[in-house]
C-alpha cells in the first residue's frame, strides 16, 4: 500500500464527522489538550485534525458501549487507525519516519489518556445514578429521625402546664451582676448562703448565675404587681461533678406576687405541679427549710415514684430497701416560699402592699425522679442509648 493512492488511514475525514457534534470538550478531560494540538500541528496539519476529531470523539462517548467502540477504531489492536498508521511507517521514507513516528506515538498515548479519564468520567456518573435509583422490591429503610432531649421534654411539659396556670415566660442573662445573683434576693455580704453557691466568678462583680431567682429580680425591677411569671434556663455551679452533681445544670423558677398571696396558694398550685408531672397519685409533704430569698421557706417532697413511698420493693429475690429514695419513701423535689420582704424592698415594692410566693426546680432532678435516672452525667453525655429512652 502506498500512501498516495490510498487515504492516509490518520485522516479525520476518515471519522464521524459527528464525533464533532455538540461540545465534546476534550479540554475537560486533559487539559494540556490545546497544547497537544498544537504539537501535533508541527508535524502536520492532517495529523492535528484528525487527532483534534478522535478526541472530540472520545469525550463525546454518551455512555461506556460508545466509549469502547471509538476507542476499537482509533486504537485497535487489528484495524484501529493509530495502529495502521504505526505499520505502515516502514514504507515511509527513512528521513520522515523518526519525525512521523514520534508524533503518532504521541497521539496514540493521548488518545489513550482521553479514553482512560472519559470512561472514569462514566463509570462515575453511573455510580451515581446507581445510587439514586429506586429498587421498589427492596424492603424500607425508615430514616433516622432524631427527638428532643429529655430535658427539653421536660422543660416543655413544665412550661405548658404553668401556662395553663397563667404563667407567662421570662428569661434573663447568664452573665449576671453579683447585685442581682446574690445582694438583692437577700444574700447579705459574707453570709455563708453565698458559700452554698459555689460560683464561677467572670470580673469582681460578674458571674455566671447560680440560680434563675435573679430573673425575678429584673422582672420586679421592670413590672408593676400583679405578676405570674416562670424562669425557665441553665445555670452554673463550680460542683465537685458526680452522680448527683454537675457544673451546670437547668432550673424552672416560678414567681407570683399579687395581693393577699398565701401558702396555701404555694401548696396548691404545687400539688398540681406534683400531680401533673408524676401522676395523680403522688403524696407530697413540705418541710421547712432555709433559702435567703423567702420567709418562711420550704421543700417540696414527693412520695417515691419506685416504691410508691414504702421505701421498699419487691422483687424476686425478696424485699429490700427502695434504692431510688435510700428507704425513706420520700423524694425532694424542689425548693419554695413566701418572697422575703427584703426581697420586694429591694425592688421598690411595698412588702405591706403584695405578698407572694415562688419556687424553683431543677430540671434534672425532676427528670431523675420522674424516670429513676441514677446519674446527673447522663444528661450531658449523649449517649444515644440512653437518649434514646425517652
Ligand atoms: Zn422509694
């Protein structure tokens, strides 16, 4: 065969001219591509558009079927153009065969590299259409649907049923002055109540709160009586952590200052909490205690949730001593009290005008007698077998 009667097998006359259509883009796939046309081009014009063709080609393969066949007919072992063109080099006279040789290799090691980074480009998009295809024969896979921590529970249950006590929101900082955590709810200067709270102090006279009561505070400070108000937030002490202790933890403080309050509103309104939160058959006891921030002051217990307030089970291997509530058959709940006077003059209320009452609870304790959780920590450490309880 002789090169002049017969079309060089390395002309792009010779390919598709489809293989030009729409916008191959072999750039995409290697971006030295402009470079190699023009490489090429210094060996001949016919060479760079036939390998300016059989790339477009290439990168134009809809799928790996078309891929496999355009690269049969560059590349083929038996018929495929480069292939040809490479055998037949012998007959090339001696002076152009180096020059020609060199650059149909090159060619051929691009075109491979063009067919080699499309068909990635192929098996990757039908991977990814693999993974969003739908085999309707499959059984359901229910996704995860996460929920709200218990706390948050808990919060929410505590604040629907004061709202349907009248109780409105209200939230103050947690970086609160010494004056509202400490001096202005009755807290004299050096008295060992501060020593109880131990505090993480930010600046001489900033902290981060001990307690929500200085939401009272602020809200006395800003609202003429009547108010009915609950304190819901977290709050932070420097505790030794333990089962029962930890450096911050969450508090739903409630407040009711009107005329003629008395504690037999704190104790019914209490009862009703008590009754809503474990269950209508809960007994509850007060017992005096003392807080700076009421006169008189107490706290609220409640029968045992385990052991139905007997302060012993039952079990297989006979009775023994509740271990929720160590055989008293009573849990404390929270802490109450008639305001303490003090308190309202330091807000510019008349102490002879308003009385009022309130109270505060832990969220975590109620969460811990509610259930029987044993361990404080549990609340902080997410782990999801424990979450995923309640
Ligand atoms: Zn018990």
């Amino acid at each position: 065969m002789t090169a002049d009667r017969q079309p060089h097998p390395l002309a792009a006359g010779l390919l598709p001219a489809n293989w030009d259509e729409g916008t191959p883009d072999p750039g995409r796939l290697a971006p030295e591509h402009a470079a190699h046309v023009g490489e090429l081009q210094r060996a001949g014009a016919d060479l760079a558009a036939f390998f300016a063709r059989a790339a477009n080609g290439l990168a134009a393969a809809a799928d790996l079927p078309e891929l496999d066949e355009r690269h049969t007919t560059l590349l083929g072992r038996e018929r495929g153009h480069v292939t040809l063109a490479l055998g037949d080099l012998p007959h090339v006279p001696l002076e152009e065969r180096k020059r020609l040789g060199r650059a149909y290799n090159l060619a051929k090691r691009w075109l491979g590299e063009l067919e080699a980074a499309q068909r990635r480009a192929l098996e990757q998009e039908r991977e990814a259409r693999g993974a969003g295809m739908l085999d309707v024969t499959l059984p359901g896979r229910r996704p995860w649907v996460g929920h709200r921590h218990v706390l948050a529970q808990i919060r929410e249950e505590l604040l629907d049923l004061f709202h349907g006590l009248g109780y409105s929101v209200y939230t103050s900082p947690e970086v609160e002055h010494e004056a509202y955590n400490f001096g202005k709810l009755n807290f004299p200067p050096d008295h060992p109540a501060r020593d109880a709270h131990d505090t993480y102090f930010v600046s001489d006279t900033r902290l981060l709160r001990t307690h929500t009561s200085p939401g009272w505070v602020r809200a006395m400070e800003e609202r003429r009586p009547p108010l009915r108000l609950v304190f819901p937030g977290r709050v932070y002490r420097a505790e030794q952590v333990d089962a029962s202790h930890m450096d911050q933890f969450h508090q739903v403080d409630g407040l009711f200052v009107a005329r003629d309050v008395s504690m037999a509103d704190l104790k019914g309104t209490l009862n009703t909490f008590a009754r809503s939160i474990l269950g209508a058959g809960v007994r509850t006891r007060m017992i005096p205690i003392y807080f700076p921030f009421v006169e008189p002051g107490a706290q609220l217990d409640a029968s045992c949730v385990n052991c139905a307030g007997e302060g012993r089970t039952r079990g297989p291997d006979g009775e023994r001593r509740c271990a929720v509530c160590k055989g008293s058959g009573w849990l404390e709940l929270l802490g109450a009290g008639m305001v303490h006077p003090n308190v309202f003059r330091a807000v510019g209320y008349d102490p002879e005008e308003v009385t009022g009452f309130a109270f505060g609870m832990g969220l975590e304790r109620i969460a811990m007698v509610r259930h029987g959780i044993p361990e404080i920590r549990l609340f902080l450490e997410n782990d999801m077998r424990f979450l995923s309880q309640f």
